[in-house]
C-alpha cells in the first residue's frame, strides 16, 4: 500500500549504548500510530533512527517495499517521510517564509512558492500574515504550525510527529488534534510521539508502548487497557 512505513529489528542507539532495541512496527497507509511510553524509554530515539538522523546498527526501516536502512535523511525525505522534531526545531534567525520554504529542500524540483505555498498558508492562515516575521518572535503554538508547515510544504505520505502538544497552549492543542485527523482522511500514514492518552484516544487507530527500548504492548487505541497504562505508562 501507498505510504505504508515498516521496521523490524531495529537496534539503535548513541555510541556503545543501545537505547532501542529489536523493535518491530507498522504504520499502515492512512493510519495514526501513536507510540508511547515514559521519558527515556527509546521513543524520540526510533523517530530519529527511523528518518536516518540516528544509524541503526541493525534491522530494516521499509517505506512502499523500499529498503531505506543506510540512507541519508534527505533520501528518506525524497521518498515521502518527513519529520516534526520535538522542541520543533525551527530556525529563529529566518522568516516564516524562509522557515517553509526550507521543506522543500527535499525535492528540488519543485517549484518555489505556487501552488504549493498557496496550499500550505491555507492551512495555516496565520503563518501567511506573520510570513515576513523571524521564526523566533512567534509564540510557542504558531512556531509548532511553522514546524507542521515546513513538514508538509513536500507533500509528504508519510508523517513522524514527537511530542506536538508539548509545551501547548490547550486551543492550540485541538487545532493540531484536527490537522491530524485531516491529514489521516487525507491518506497520510503517521507516528505520533505522545504522552497525552487523551489526545492519543483522540487521534490514534493503534498504539504501541516503549518500555526498556522495547515495544511492550501494541493494538488498537480501544484496546489501551488500565492494566498495560499502570503497567508501562503511570509514572
């Protein structure tokens, strides 16, 4: 299927530690996975090595039937996979503008502005008046719509999101609950990094919890029982 992500035995970590550890996931076409788990458990680690930015020492990362294990960030951009850092990353010094129009990086062929800008402010009317802004003058929620709208401006099918809502305001919060339901009828695939289990009942179709750099338990969201929260989740 179109846009499906899938990693089997993958091990990864930062020098002789290993944080992840023969995990295996799938993220189906049109799907919001949401992987959860307590703070260190592997999570921002796998979204890392998923997207290339960390190098998995062993294990597959499969996109469409593609082998993307050993590629740059930038191929595995390419072929449909972007990424939304936690902390949203975006680059103070530059402007909106400049900050969306970095996404298309990926794809050089694309046209700069057009259609596709034109699209993305739709989405994001308020990046379209503060488009002249320094990225770092915005509040926290605009710059995590500048970290979205970099993120789609290539048309990605495949999207890794790490901890959106963190450090939210709670409107902004159901705005990004109704893009990824949006992006989901749209057909995009995505991983979601989230400790809220409100907003994953929202908007996830499956969970998977990371306990020791391990997938502990997996399902359908329904299927997140008190047992396995206490378990793997209660801090």
């Amino acid at each position: 299927m179109c846009g499906m992500l899938a990693i089997s035995g993958i091990e990864a970590g930062y020098g002789e530690s290993m944080v992840v550890r023969d995990v295996a996931l799938t993220v189906p076409h049109g799907r919001v996975v949401c992987l959860m788990g307590r703070n260190g458990v592997g999570k921002t680690t796998l979204l890392k090595t998923i997207m290339g930015v960390i190098r998995a020492k062993r294990g597959s990362v499969r996109w469409d039937d593609a082998e993307l294990l050993g590629k740059p960030p930038s191929a595995r951009a390419r072929c449909g996979i972007a990424y939304v850092p936690q902390g949203r990353d975006i680059f103070p010094q530059l402007t909106v503008e400049e900050n969306v129009l970095l996404g298309l990086e990926s794809d050089p062929r694309r046209a700069k502005g057009g259609a596709v800008m034109k699209a993305i402010y739709e989405r994001f009317p308020v990046l379209y008046d503060m488009r002249g802004r320094r990225g770092g003058d915005l509040s926290g929620g605009q710059q995590q719509q500048l970290a979205f709208a970099r993120a789609l401006v290539s048309r990605p099918k495949t999207l890794l999101l790490d901890e959106p809502t963190e450090g939210i305001q709670p409107n902004i919060v159901q705005d990004i609950a109704k893009l990824i339901t949006e992006l989901k009828s749209e057909g995009l695939s995505i991983l979601l990094v989230e400790q809220s289990l409100e907003f994953a009942k929202q908007t996830a179709d499956e969970y998977a919890v990371m306990d020791k750099g391990t997938i502990a338990a997996q399902g359908l969201i329904d299927t997140l029982t008190d047992g396995i929260i206490k378990r793997h989740l209660t801090v």
